[in-house]
C-alpha cells in the first residue's frame, strides 16, 4: 500500500525528533549503509514538502490540477487525489 505524503512528512518529523533528542554518550555505531538510507528518508520528506508547498502555492495562485497533473507526470485526477486532501487539511 503506498504511503500517503502525510505519512512521509510524520515519519521524517518522528526521525527529526530522534535526531534532536539524541545523547551522544548513549550513541552506538551504525553500518554506514543505515546512516545513508536514514538520510535518503529524510531527503525524500524533504522533498515531498516542498512539491506540497509547490502545489499549494500552484493552486493558491489558481493553476489547475489539469496543469498541475501534467507538470507531476499525471493526470488533474491522480493530482487532485494525492494533494488535494492534504491542502485542504492545512
């Protein structure tokens, strides 16, 4: 099942907050393989909200979601589907 963007965004905000709290006196090692994929999760947050903010900056300008779709790659349906309810919890 894919997850939703606004799982994404608490997933990255739950591995910041561990980040932050973290004592390195109680720090163990990790394989550097963990380190760098921890990194690519926060990344793709990352970036998944900025193309959210991208998109609400798109729609409060008043774009379509036909043209938001196909700057995505996608049509105004699938668009509207994965950000629309998101931007309207906002």
């Amino acid at each position: 099942m894919p997850r939703s963007i606004q799982d994404i965004l608490d997933h990255a905000e739950e591995l910041s907050r561990r980040f932050e709290d973290l004592d390195p006196d109680e720090a163990t090692q990790i394989p550097i393989e963990e380190y760098l994929l921890q990194r690519a999760v926060v990344g793709r947050a990352r970036s998944e909200q900025q193309l959210l903010d991208a998109v609400a900056g798109a729609r409060g300008a008043g774009i379509s979601w036909q043209r938001i779709g196909a700057l995505l790659g996608t049509s105004a349906q699938a668009a509207q589907q994965r950000y629309g309810a998101v931007l309207e919890s906002l």
